[in-house]
C-alpha cells in the first residue's frame, strides 16, 4: 500500500518562539536551531508535502474571541509577530494554512472582518484554505478539499503525519486530535515541542490517547527520526 507521509509544522512563529513575542512559550526559543537542524538534515523526498500551519489574528476581532479571555493578541497578520521564526530556504513541497482559532480543524462559516482594508479582507477569506504563500497566495484551495484531492479516496490509515512546533498541549493538540479522527498516524517530534502547561508527553499520557498508542500515535526524539528514515 502507497503511503503519504507530511511533515506538518505547527505556529513556529515569532509570536511564540521569540523571547519578545506577544505570547512567548517560556523556553521555545530554544527549538529555532534544533528545528532548522532537521530541516537541514531531513532529505527532500521523505515527505510528500510539509504543511506550515500559521496563527493568524486580526484586532478587528480578537477581542470577542473566547482565545482573547485567555491570552493576549498576538500573531496579528502581516506583523512581525505573525512571520516564521524558521528557515525554510531550500525546503520542498510547501503549503501553507493559516487558521484564527486553536484547532486547524474547524470549519469558519461565512463570517465577515469588519474592516475597510481589502487586503486583510481578502486574507480573513482565506483561513483554512491551503495556500502556496501567505503573503501572495497564486494557488488557494479550502482544506478539505485540497485533501480530498491529495489522498485519492478517503483519508484514510495510510496517511503518516510528522508533527512539531507549539504549543503541546493547545494547538497541537487539536492538530493530532483531527489527523487520527481522520485515520491517519501521527508522529510528534517531542524535542521540537514546547508546550504553555503541558509538554508532550503529558499531554500523550491522557487517558484519551492511550487506545491510538503505539499503533497510531507516538513521540520521539528527532534524531531518532532521522535515523528511521536514513534505514528504512
């Protein structure tokens, strides 16, 4: 059986990983080089798509947020707080999605930004669609699409997901949580996670995920990773 392997990379922005970002995970900015490591290391034909999830906020409406009761705005767009902390240069396969809610997974409606800057308008409409550049998106395509047409028929066990980034026990966590209702099997790079309250292994400890363990769900550290894909 054909498998699809993605590497999805998860809120790796400077919000969170720089010590000066609006929500700074304590500790994350240690993951910057360690990440760009694996990049670097990883070969371009282990994974068939690396998908880059964004946080994505807008002040014209974080502040009604549920989110907004809980932390401070931050990965607003087009800031410096919304851009990459990584260095992609190099890597193949991108796509991008950008989401303004903890889980990737929702589904936004038909909701409108009440704002009169066509440009953030225009970007607000493309939440939960899969782009090739988030800043001039040429290809833009709605998530559950764009999967319908990238894993012919259903998605289904044969899909592997290689999952890193912040935060462990937030949006992560919803991630993980999509990908294995969806069948597929998730793989969390624990040394390239940081969590706000939890860290990876804690969250994988609930008692919720022990019936997808070891089967579909596990945690390693990267450099064990790479030697599985160096020796199949």
């Amino acid at each position: 059986m054909n498998r699809v392997s993605i590497l999805q990379i998860g809120d790796m922005q400077n919000g969170f990983i720089q010590e000066d970002g609006n929500l700074h995970v304590p500790g994350a900015e240690n993951l910057i080089e360690p990440a760009n490591g694996f990049l670097r290391q990883v070969s371009g034909d282990v994974f068939d798509l690396i998908l880059i999830v964004l946080d994505t906020h807008f002040k014209e409406e974080y502040y009604e947020t549920q989110e907004s009761r809980q932390f401070p705005i931050h990965c607003e767009y087009d800031t410096w707080d919304w851009e990459l902390a990584l260095d992609l240069k190099g890597a193949p396969n991108i796509r991008y999605m950008m989401k303004n809610n903890f889980s990737m997974w929702i589904n936004p409606g038909k909701r409108a930004l009440q704002c009169t800057d066509p440009v953030k308008k225009c970007v607000y409409n493309n939440l939960y669609h899969i782009l090739d550049d988030p800043h001039t998106p040429s290809e833009c395509i709605p998530r559950d699409e764009f999967l319908k047409a990238f894993f012919p028929g259903s998605l289904a066990a044969e899909v592997d997901i290689t999952l890193f980034g912040v935060a462990s026990d937030y949006c992560n966590r919803y991630s993980m949580e999509g990908w294995l209702s969806r069948g597929a099997s998730v793989t969390i790079l624990q040394d390239l996670t940081k969590g706000i309250e939890k860290e990876t292994p804690l969250v994988l400890a609930e008692e919720q995920y022990r019936r997808y363990i070891p089967e579909r769900l596990r945690a390693v550290e990267s450099a064990q990773y790479l030697r599985e894909v160096a020796d199949p």
